[in-house]
C-alpha cells in the first residue's frame, strides 16, 4: 500500500464523498471540509470539517494556508461545486504557499442532450429575465441564490431547499417543497406534473446527483434555464 497521506478534501458534492470514501479505505488520514450551509449534511467517511478557514487574523488564502500548514496535510484536493469559483483559486494559491500538492477534482457541467430545450444564461439576474411572464417555475437553486427572483411576482414558483428557510421567503406567489432532489426521473417528472411547472430554473452544476431533474423536463418537453459559469 502507498504511504499513508494527510488529506484536506473541499466537499459538499457527492464526489467528494465518494472520494472520501474511497480514501479513507486506502488507509488515508483524510478531512473533508463543508461550508456549513446544510443543517444535516449527509455522513462523509473519515474526519469532517465545517466552516471557514481563518485564525491568527487571515482570512482567505492565507488563512487556509496556515491552517494547512499548522495540521501537517500533505495533500489539498478541490472538490467543490464547479460553481465555487473563489474557494477553487483560494485552494490554488494556499496549496502553492505551503508547497503541498494539489488536485483539482470539479466535476464536468452536463452537456446538452438531444430532446433538451435550453435557455441558457451566465448570471442569476440574466436567468430571471429570461423568465416568461405567468410561467410556473421550479426554482431549483441554493438558498443563497433565490433572491433576484423575488422581483418577479407575476411568476409563480416552486422553491426547493434542503431546509426549511429561517424567515420568511421574499416571494408573492410560492409553494415550498423541502428535500434534496430525486435521484430517479420518474420521480422528479411527478413533482412537475403535480405543480403544473412550466419551466426549470436551474444552475449547470455538472455531476449525476441533481441531474434526473434534467432528464425530467426532457422527457415533459419543458424549457430549462440553465446558468452556466459564463
């Protein structure tokens, strides 16, 4: 067996805890860091880290330099969401001042399928402009990122979240539905149908865990408004 590593894994996707898994089997002192922003995050095998990465007054990359440094890790994999554009290039420039080496393990974004119909956009605001008026929407989005929606009140929408929001969401017309996505189209096609949902709101964050939403709406024929990194 190789020599055992000292692991920092930046998770939060379903690969990295794959990964995780996978090292740790291997015999390797692996962490996986999360951001915090579930309440109950799935297990992840080995050691769990939640929060950020400051101490001594440094923040940002120099914080997670120290905190790398200060914790003997041989090894930094990036295995964030490819939307985590800051914490990436944090990750980058951390592992290059501590001289540790470093993987960068985002995933692929999904590539569109025949069937597919598309609208694709490069920000939040240019995906809630492209929203047809009166349409219904299944908003599937982070709870970070719902915000410039609540400015269209002709449109009715569907807000899944994996927690129940802390106060009162900013929107006129909306039903809730609290939970991860299906894995399995069936499913997700039934949520659809059940909400009358004409059109998916969504982010081309890439990977299998969230996609059956995308092969839902191909299969109902509906438009996707995808925002893709730009």
């Amino acid at each position: 067996m190789a020599e055992s590593e000292k692991i920092l894994i930046l998770g939060g996707t379903k690969e990295a805890a794959e990964l995780a898994a996978e090292l740790t089997a291997d015999g390797h002192d692996v962490t996986t860091s999360l951001a915090g922003r579930t309440a109950e995050p799935e297990p992840v095998a080995g050691k769990v880290r939640i929060g950020g990465f400051s101490g001594n007054g440094k923040t940002g990359v120099e914080g997670l330099a120290d905190w790398l440094a200060e914790n003997g890790f041989t090894r930094l994999i990036d295995a964030t969401h490819p939307f985590a554009k800051r914490i990436s290039a944090n990750a980058e420039a951390a592992a290059r001042l501590t001289g540790i080496a470093f993987e960068r393990r985002t995933r692929r974004p999904w590539q569109k399928q025949p069937g597919d119909t598309w609208i694709e956009t490069t920000s939040l605001e240019e995906a809630r402009d492209a929203i047809p008026a009166n349409a219904r929407i299944l908003l599937a989005l982070g709870s970070q990122h719902i915000e410039p929606f609540a400015t269209r009140p002709d449109v009715h929408f569907l807000i899944r979240m994996v927690d129940p929001p802390t106060e009162p969401l900013p929107f006129g017309s909306h039903e809730l539905v609290l939970g991860k996505p299906s894995s399995e189209a069936a499913e997700e096609m039934a949520l659809l149908q059940r909400h009358a949902i004409t059109h998916i709101v969504c982010r081309n964050s890439g990977g299998s865990g969230a996609y059956a939403k995308i092969e839902a709406a191909r299969e109902l024929g509906l438009p996707v408004i995808m925002i893709g990194l730009g």
